[in-house]
C-alpha cells in the first residue's frame, strides 16, 4: 500500500489485540464493545460516478466510524466509514448477525438492528429505535428516536418521533403510525399495572 491514509477492504478485528495502522485514523471503538466473528468495519462505502464516457469513478471515503459504549456487533456485518462525515453507532445498540449499514449512517444510542437489515448511505436513526429483520431503509431516510421499523419493510419515508412503520400482511402495503397505536408496542395493563412491551414481544399471539 502506497499511500496508509487510503484503505478499502475493511478490518476485521478477529483475533486481533488492538486496531492496526492506517485503521487508527479512521476507526474508535469505545469500552465493553462487543464484535462477533466475521463482522468487517471501516471499509470504504460504494459510492461511484458515472462518466462523461459511462466509465464508473470511485469516490474515496476519508471520514471514519466510531462505535460507541456498550454496543454489540453480531457475526458477518459490515459498518462503512463515512464519506462526507463520519458514520456512528451510538452507545447501548446491539445489533444482530448479517447486518449491512452503509457510508454516513448515523444509529443512536440503545437502537435494536435485527438480522439481514439494511441501512443504505446517510440513513440517521434516533435513540431507542428497533429495526427488524431484513428491513431496508432507502439512503437519506431520517428516523425518529423510539420508532420501530417492522420485518421484511423497505422504508423510503422519514419517520417522526414514535412512529411505527411495518408491511400490512392483508394487503402488502406500508403502513405508519404512532407507537401507542400498535397492539405490539402500545401500552398493556396487566392486573392494573402498567407495563411495555419487551422488544414489541407482548405475547405470542400479538400481532401488528
């Protein structure tokens, strides 16, 4: 490698006692974060221009990825380093296996990001937010803190502040509404004491 300050494939940590050169510039892990096998961070986004001759020109990534307290990191996910600012994954977040969040996307503290999910560039999600499996979320969508991105949905809209949004499995079609408006995340009453839902996980038999 010529120049260290440009770096492309992504480390991962396996086995590793600290992060290597260049990877230093671009990648801080904070304490009592936990990454899995396999999982790639700091590598560059994809993010190329087309041409005047239709060729494809890369556009290098020289912003980094901090990872904050607390967070967990499941097997074979990748986390992108930012290209026009840095990418973030806020303190308490777990994340699980097989995760893909792309260049500039910015996750706060205490999220919830299931299997298979996608966040493509410069999505920004707000504290305590859960995005579950195999959700994509389009480039530049901005997420609300407490809000909830059901299964299997392809997100192309902003969500205010506790905000559901999930696919209607009647009709297939995208459905957003409040929090508390949802039999999975609204309030219960058991015995007259009020209590929340565990990860939207009231009861087997709950459904949106």
């Amino acid at each position: 490698m010529k120049n260290p300050n440009i770096i492309l494939g992504g480390i991962c940590l396996d086995g590793l006692k600290e992060i290597p050169l260049p990877y230093k510039n671009y990648l801080k892990i904070h304490k009592n974060v936990y990454i899995k096998t396999g999982t790639i961070l700091c590598g560059d986004g994809f993010h190329f221009t087309r041409q005047d001759d239709d060729t494809l020109k890369f556009n290098a990534h020289h912003k980094g990825l901090v990872i904050g307290p607390n967070v967990w990191i499941g097997s074979n996910c990748t986390i992108d380093r930012g290209r026009v600012k840095r990418s973030a994954v806020g303190g308490g977040t777990k994340i699980d296996n097989g995760v893909h969040i792309s260049h500039n996307v910015e996750i706060g503290r205490n999220c919830i990001i299931g299997t298979g999910a996608i966040l493509l560039g410069s999505v920004k999600v707000g504290d305590n937010s859960e995005i579950w499996s195999n959700a994509i979320i389009h480039q530049h969508v901005k997420i609300g803190k407490n809000c909830v991105v059901g299964a299997n949905t392809y997100l192309r809209k902003d969500l205010e502040d506790n905000m559901c949004a999930f696919i209607d499995n009647r009709t297939g079609k995208l459905v957003i509404k409040h929090r508390s408006e949802t039999k999975k995340y609204s309030e219960k009453r058991e015995g007259g004491v009020s209590t929340k839902c565990l990860n939207g996980k009231c009861s087997l038999k709950s459904t949106w």
